[in-house]
C-alpha cells in the first residue's frame, strides 16, 4: 500500500534534500553513460566504425548491470567524498531505478532513460525504514532525521512502514513548460516523417517579443523549438535543416517574386502581378522553402561559373551532402 504525505520540512532538511537529489542525480548520468558507451562500442559494425565509436571498450568488458554498477560505486567512493555524503542506500535505489527504466526501455515498453539536467532529479527513495519512524509530529528518515509531515490520515498502529519515497513536486510553471516541450518534440518528429529538408526563419522571438505580439513567442517558446528541438531532431533524424532571411517573407509572391504588400491581418496573398491567390501562410511558407533551396544551391555552386563543384551533377552533390531528396522538403 502507498500513501502519500506533505512533508514541511524546516530550511537545513530542505537544502540536505537537495544535495542529495543532485548527487542522485550525478550517479544516474554517470550510470546511464557507462552503460551508453557499452551499448555504442558495440552497435558499431565492423565495416563502417565512426569516429564516434573509435572509443571502443574491450570486446569483453562484461554489461555495466546493476550489480557491476552497485559493486563500482562502493568503490569508488574513495576517491569521490562527495557520494559519501549521502545514505548508500539511497544512492543503491538510484542505480536499480536506472536499471528498471533500461529494462523498460529493452523491452520497447518506454524511451531511452535520459539524461538528467540540474532540478530534473525529482524523487529518491529510502528502501529500509527503522520501525518507530512515526509519531505525531513526522516522520524520522535515515540521514534526515526528524521532519515534520503533515499527516492528512492516519497510519494504522497495524501497519508497518517499509520504505519512503521523497518526491519533490514540480512547479505549475514547470509541468507547462515540461508539457509544451513534450508537444514540440512529437511536433518535430512529425515534421521530419513528411521532409527531407526543413527550412526555418531565422527569427530572434526576444524582439518579437517587444512587438505588438507582446510576451506569447517568448511564453509559447518558439525559440526553443527553432532553434533547439527542431534543429536537434533534424540533426538525429538526418534531415536538413537551415535557416533563411526572415525579411520581408510575408510579403513576397511565391510564385513570381513580386512584393504583395500587406499587414499580417490580411489573409489571402493575392498577386496583382501574376495572378497567384493562396492563404498569405502558405505563401510565406512557400517563400521560406524557396530561398532555403537557393542558399543550397548557392553554397552548392549551381550556376557560379568556375566553381569546381560543378564537375559532379548538383543534385548528386546536394543528395551526397544532405542526404536529401530536392522537393520533398515541406513545401506544398
Ligand atoms: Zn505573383
């Protein structure tokens, strides 16, 4: 049975629960590498051996499960005094953590453990509690000692406490930023199925921001997923990505380079010049795509006389580059 407690702990257990999420969380990372490197120095195949993998460990290094991982953190505390700061236990829970979510992830029942920045270590358990670790006031916990809790029901004098599981709940702020940024990952993976190519405005949102578009790019962050995330998966996806002038993209034909001048109220692109009538969106879009593959071909070399580059086809050399197929970018 689980039963969940607010804890209202005074200042000293407060900044001891962080220390010992933060070292909690240097032993995930430090865990998750060794067993990253063991599962890269091995995918690697025999004909094709990347720069990446050149640290290849030996052939026989046995799989850093939990109990070879438990065994090393025993051992190296000698010479890291900091993992002696916190209840060898607590630091055991973290590697078997680690290990369950390896195991979920082998048998494809959830993602590659990840990482953990600073503040993403949330929770640490204490797996063996002493048996009068109750009273009215709180709660005593190994290295802790007393902290208040607030008991909002009763423990019966029938139950014995086994274990305890310190979790530190995120903020509003931080479950919605978590929230949109689990949206905008699924929202570049989605983009890169349909793309070989992916073009974006190079836009600086901060001044956005002082526009008349107010707080919402720097709130929505858009910054973050152009510039990070749709980057970032481009870049593991092996899909182009690159970055056009943002100047006056609105405002152009897509289909005859005339300017159709308009205020980002109006939305129909329609061109006196050639006729062209299509959502002013879709327009920029197109627009965007456009000047994205002409910065390719320029850095390409198509049509500069004399470019040595033009010795092979362009398109052989853009595939050869890019990895990428002209036209299949997001264009319409
Ligand atoms: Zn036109």
């Amino acid at each position: 049975m689980t039963w969940e407690f607010k804890l209202e702990p005074t200042a000293e257990p407060v900044s001891e629960i962080e220390h010992i999420l933060d070292v909690c969380r240097n032993v995930w990372n430090f865990a998750l590498r060794e067993r990253k490197d063991w599962l890269d120095s091995r995918k690697s195949p025999v004909n094709a051996c990347s720069i990446q993998q050149a640290f290849l460990l030996p052939a026989d290094a046995p799989f850093p499960n939990y109990h070879v991982q438990a065994k090393r953190l025993t051992a190296v505390k000698a010479n890291f005094p900091r993992l002696k700061t916190v209840n060898a236990q607590v630091l055991q829970q973290v590697l078997r953590k680690l290990d369950g979510a390896w195991e979920s992830w082998r048998l494809k029942r959830s993602g590659f453990p990840r990482f953990k920045k600073p503040n993403r270590m949330r929770s640490f358990g204490f797996p063996q509690m002493l048996k009068t670790c109750i009273s009215n006031e709180g709660m005593k916990l190994p290295q802790l000692g007393w902290v208040k809790v607030r008991w909002s029901r009763r423990i019966s004098d029938l139950f014995e406490v086994k274990q305890a599981r310190i979790v530190r709940k995120a903020s509003v702020h931080q479950r919605i930023a978590d929230t949109r940024k689990d949206w905008h990952f699924k929202l570049a993976h989605h983009l890169c199925d349909g793309a070989g190519m992916i073009f974006g405005e190079d836009l600086d949102f901060r001044i956005m921001a002082k526009g008349m578009l107010g707080q919402y790019p720097l709130d929505a962050g858009w910054g973050q997923f152009t510039h990070q995330i749709l980057p970032g998966v481009c870049f593991k996806r092996e899909v182009y990505y690159g970055k056009v002038d943002p100047r006056g993209t609105s405002q152009d034909c897509p289909d005859c380079g005339a300017e159709v001048k308009k205020d980002l109220s109006i939305r129909i692109s329609h061109c006196l010049e050639c006729g062209s009538i299509k959502p002013s969106d879709m327009a920029a879009a197109q627009v965007v795509c456009t000047r994205g593959q002409r910065g390719i071909e320029n850095a390409c070399g198509v049509g500069v006389t004399g470019s040595s580059v033009m010795n092979s086809s362009p398109l052989a050399l853009k595939q050869e580059i890019f990895g990428a197929t002209p036209g299949s970018s997001l264009c319409p």
